[in-house]
C-alpha cells in the first residue's frame, strides 16, 4: 500500500480536504459508524473520527487507518489485556511489533487463540436436528409427518446428534474466513486459511450473526474458548463488509470503540485487585433499579461495582477522556445514591491532569483515578501489573 492509498488518522482527529467518489462517500454515511464527512467547495470532503480505532477500506478510494491518541497506548498490548489474551506465537509478537495495520492485529491475535483451542481438540456437543429419515430416529414430529402427504415413507423426526458442527465452532471458522480475506500479511492469512480447512472437515462454514454469538454460553467443558470466542465476537460486532470480488479487495470497516475496550480494562484492573482479598468481588456491568419508583422502572449500569462480603464498597466507570465531564459526574453520584458507597472515575493515563478527590453531600467521597494505560510494552504482564499497583495503592487508600 503506497502512502497516497493511505490515510492515518487518530481519534478525535479530521483529515486534509482529499478526493472521495459517491460510493465511498455513500458507504461512509450508511454504513460506517465512526466517521462523519464534512462537505466543503467543490467535491472535496473532511473526514472526522470519533472514539472508534481500527481501519476503513473504501470502494475506489484510499484505506482510512485511525490510532489510538489518548494516553498513546501500545493498542496491541490494550487489546490483550482488555480481552485476557497473552502472546503464544513469536512469528506474530515479532510482527505485532513492527507496525502491522489495524486488521492484521485483530487477526494475529484471533490466530492466537485459535491456535490454543486446536492444540487441545475441538470441542463436541449435543445439537437438536430436524430431520428427514429413512428410518425413525428419535422423535416422531407427527405435525411435520402428516403435512408431508400421504404415501410418504420417510420419517419426519426430532433427534439429538453429538457433532462438531455447533454454533460455537461455526463461529470462529466464520471469523477465521473473514479476516483471511482482508488481512494484508500473506503469513496470517496462510495460517488461517490452513486452520479453516481443517475446520471446514467437521463444521459448516456459514454467516454468523453478533446475536447468535453473544449467545452461547461456554460450560466447564468449553471455557478454553473464552478468548477465542471473545475476539470473535469484538470482530463480528465491530466489522462491515462489502461483497468480495473474486481477485479484488472487499470494501470493509473493522472499528472498534474506545470505550469498550477501556472499560474492559478497567474491569480486569479490578478484578485482579481483589483476587487475593478474602470476600472481596467485582461484578461488571453491573445493574440496579432500584434509584427510582414507578414504572417503567429505570435501570443503571456502572461499569463495575466492587463489593465485600457481597455488599458494594466501591462503584465505578470508566471513561476514556482526557478531562471531567460534568454529566459524567452527575452519573456516578446517581449511581452512588443507588448503592450507598463511595465512587470513582477511573480515566486512562493522562499525567495526573484529572486525578482529584471530592467530597459529596450524602457523606460519601467521588474521585478521580488514571490507570498508566499509556505504558507502552508489548508484556502484557507488565501492564497489567502496573495497572493493578495503580488500582491497589487507590483501594487501599480508599477503603483501607
């Protein structure tokens, strides 16, 4: 990719008046969520960014790559730690390192854990099957079998079957085909095309929906999955395709928001706080309703509450910004209120320019905390660890 396909942006950011066609202006303005387009004299446009990073691929135009600003963070290590995933491949770390653009990051990363899960066997599991049988398997569906006709000598039956081809496998072989096709290192895209053909012996290779993934529940049998079924979801919820022409490029956008991937780091912090305190919990996204009387009943979600004994010390969100925001506050006290304990902003790192104590009318304090998002290490032990340190010194000032 030469420099004039290339536009590189950041968060928060607009480019230099460039050139669009009305489908690459058409595909932003429908389809991508994350930039906005400003018209100016002439045909000339401006694009501005939003929270959201990743990469943009127009239909005739250049490929839009936008960074991470805030706290200039190291995205690779930020992805791995907001997701629990660790480096298990050193041809990907090294690459990883050098620069690689934003899908083959997603993709080294998905290969990772794909690369897990198969190096301990793909998992099998009982699926309910609708089927037409020569002889009776299972149940008899009498409705289906009368509306077949008369003559019929087949059997219309219910019947579970112990298969490789579940929702879950279906999943990460539909990721695996996905990012194969848009990655730009020729490694990666080998290296998951040669997974998907050993998953493709055993699974169906077909469209998965966000929703379906979001619902499948991972079991004590299943839970080497989590990473992999993680990533799968953060691209199937994030990315937009267009039809993929045989020989050319697909037109697709892969932008990932901030937000999420921050307020999952927040949580991890958290969590990893607490392990070693006796009693102590964090439940993330957490919900209450009960702030306010009548109906419909209003719900609110803090991004964590950490309780002791189960009952809430700490209540909390995360907010990838780099100074206060007055409604944000409003929003915390309110979540305050609802579970009687003191509050806390967490903000990525910002040296110190939003850290600050407050003390509120109900009795309770609200800070303002920053965790050294911007440590840039590809260990992601090393930034989970300062993090933590960040996020203990703060407990234990706190509550004690």
């Amino acid at each position: 990719m030469t420099t004039a396909d290339l536009i590189e942006l950041s968060e928060y950011d607009e480019s230099d008046p460039i050139d669009l066609s009305d489908d690459d202006i058409e595909m932003i303005e429908s389809q991508v969520d994350g930039l906005r387009v400003e018209y100016r004299r002439g045909k000339q446009v401006v694009l501005h960014t939003d929270h959201r990073v990743g990469v943009v691929a127009l239909p005739d135009g250049p490929t839009i790559e936008i960074q991470p600003k805030i706290g200039e963070p190291n995205l690779v290590t930020l992805l791995r730690y907001a997701n629990g995933t660790e480096p298990t491949h050193l041809s990907h770390e090294t690459e990883l390192e050098s620069g690689t653009n934003f899908v083959d990051t997603v993709a080294a990363l998905f290969l990772e854990e794909l690369e897990a899960v198969l190096s301990q066997g793909l998992r099998r599991e009982y699926v309910d099957v609708e089927g037409t049988e020569e002889y009776l398997r299972g149940r008899l569906n009498v409705q289906r079998q009368l509306a077949g006709g008369h003559g019929k000598t087949d059997f219309e039956c219910d019947y579970d079957e112990f298969t490789y081809d579940t929702t879950l496998n279906q999943t990460i072989l539909c990721v695996a085909n996905t990012l194969s096709s848009l990655v730009d290192s020729t490694e990666i895209a080998g290296e998951l095309r040669e997974y998907q053909s050993r998953l493709r012996r055993r699974v169906t290779l077909r469209e998965v929906s966000i929703e379906e993934a979001e619902r499948i529940e991972l079991t004590r049998l299943t839970d080497y999955y989590e990473k992999v079924l993680a990533l799968s979801r953060l691209v199937l919820k994030h990315i937009y395709i267009e039809d993929i022409v045989a020989g050319e490029g697909a037109s697709y956008s892969l932008l990932i928001g901030m937000n999420d991937v921050f307020e999952k780091v927040v949580e991890r912090s958290a969590r990893e706080t607490v392990n070693e305190r006796d009693g102590w919990s964090v439940e993330g996204q957490a919900r209450t309703d009960n702030l306010l009387r009548g109906n419909p009943s209003i719900r609110m979600r803090p991004d964590f509450v950490v309780k002791r004994h189960g009952e809430p010390v700490l209540v909390g969100d995360a907010k990838w910004k780099t100074k206060v925001n007055n409604n944000d506050v409003y929003q915390v006290v309110a979540y305050q209120t609802a579970y009687d304990a003191p509050c806390v902003l967490v903000y990525p790192d910002n040296d110190g320019a939003v850290e600050n104590d407050y003390s509120v009318k109900n009795g309770h304090s609200l800070a303002m905390l920053e965790l050294p998002t911007g440590v840039n290490t590809t260990d992601v032990g090393e930034f989970g660890r300062e993090n933590v340190e960040r996020f203990f010194a703060f407990l234990s000032r706190t509550l004690g």
